[in-house]
C-alpha cells in the first residue's frame, strides 16, 4: 500500500476544483525559482499565472487523456492504447487527423493513481450529461475525461465554416454521461454561458470553447448581403442555431508564447 507525502497536503497547494475521478491543483506560489526569476514568478502569482495539475483518482473511474500528458502514476495502473480492432484503430486515425487531436488517446485502468503534467492554462471540469449528452469542444482544448465517454469527429454544417472560418472541418465531441477536462486559455470564472431556445447566436471570432452537439454550427456573413456585411465591419461570423448551450471566452483564443 502507498503513501503519499508533501503534494496533496502541502500548503503551497490549493484544490480548485474536484468532479468523477478527477482533481484539480494549483500550486499558490513557484518556489523553483533564481533570483534572476524571483521578480517575475511573484508577478505571475498575483496576476493569477500558477501551475496547474489533474489527478486521477482510477478506483472512481478509468480515465483517456491527451497523448504525452502523463507525469506520473502510482499504484495499480495499466496504460492502454484503448484501440478495440484494426476497425477502431484506423477511424482513431482519421478522426485525429481532421481534428488535430492526438489520434490514439492512452486509456488509463486499475485503482492507483495517475497524475497529468503542470500546465500554466486553466484546468476545467465539466459533465458531459449537462449538455445533453453531446459537447462539441474547439480545437486543441480536450486534456482528459472519463473512459466511458464516446470521442466523435462532428463535421461543420457546411464548408464555408472551415474555408471562411480559418479553421478545420471538424471538432471533437464527446458523448455520453461522464467528466471531463478542457485546458482553457481562460479561467471558468469569466466564461459566459449562453442558453438557446431554438435561437441564433453569432459570434465574431473563435471565442466559443464548447457547445452542445445539437446546435448547427456554421460560419456567415454577419449582414445579409455583402454591402450589409462591410457596413457592420464585422464580415464573417461563427453562429450557432437550434437548442443548445455554447461556453464562450470574454476574449479570442490567445498566441502562444
């Protein structure tokens, strides 16, 4: 039997949040720091800039994560490539190849405990039964979830979406009832979720991270017509129409730095 001293009960350490087999920490200050590097880790904590850890708890659940996003794990664990036949494999493939996430996703089993890489991001849990059972997430945010949730590729309403849009084809989504975690440029705390009853939402720019896999997704002029569209200044819209819910970021999707 293990046991495990000086991270979940150190006091540089907060729990931010805790949903299904997963855990969120935050480290309240970088003490792994120089001199030379002092000044900008205390900015970083006042401004809210701290690491940020996902551990999994697997005597709750078996967990898939994004590929290369395991630290550590201890205990009774057994790393999977989750694959169930030559089938599974090649729509694994496809489907991450036209959403850009990693194609083979490790699905983690057994009792012990597994523990994701630090990130700087925000760390978000949310149930999947909360969105009716289906969310469409934007590129680049899914971390983890439970294993009993279903990865789809869903296609935008048209190709417009992609071409016009900037962005891909496609967008993961996840189905089912289960947890699940997104790595967010920004905090829950800002997010705004936006409630449609058979309603149409437009959105200039890619600020939407997750919406319910009901609404239909497209890209459009914001004016009905192209004069209408250069008199608003705003062009080309993302909008999101039917019933649904869509978690939008006060800001577009950050550089990397």
């Amino acid at each position: 039997m293990y046991q495990i001293s000086n991270f979940m009960d150190n006091d540089d350490i907060n729990m931010l949040a805790n949903a299904g087999p997963f855990t969120v920490v935050e480290y309240e200050r970088d003490l792994s720091v120089m001199p030379s590097s002092a000044a900008a880790a205390y900015f970083c904590s006042k401004m809210n800039v701290r690491k940020r850890q996902v551990v999994c708890d697997l005597s709750k659940a078996n967990v898939t994560v994004q590929a290369g996003a395991m630290q550590w794990m201890l205990g009774n664990v057994n790393a999977t490539t989750g694959i169930k036949g030559v089938g599974d494999l090649f729509g694994k493939a496809v489907r991450g190849k036209v959403t850009g996430e990693s194609a083979i996703k490790p699905e983690y089993t057994g009792d012990g405990i597994l523990v994701l890489e630090p990130t700087y991001k925000h760390l978000i849990l949310m149930e999947a039964a909360d969105w009716g059972g289906s969310v469409v997430l934007d590129d680049g945010l899914f971390l983890a979830c439970d294993s009993k949730l279903q990865h789809k590729a869903v296609m935008r309403s048209n190709l417009s979406s992609a071409v016009a849009g900037g962005e891909g084809l496609f967008n993961l989504s996840l189905n089912g009832s289960g947890v699940f975690c997104l790595e967010a440029d920004c905090p829950k705390e800002e997010l705004v979720e936006i409630t449609l009853q058979n309603d149409v939402l437009k959105v200039d720019g890619n600020m939407a991270i997750a919406w319910s896999g009901s609404l239909q997704f497209t890209v459009e002029r914001s004016g009905k017509s192209l004069i209408g569209s250069a008199a608003s200044g705003e062009g080309l819209v993302n909008v999101y129409r039917g019933t649904g819910k869509v978690l939008m970021a006060p800001v577009s999707k950050m550089p990397n730095v």
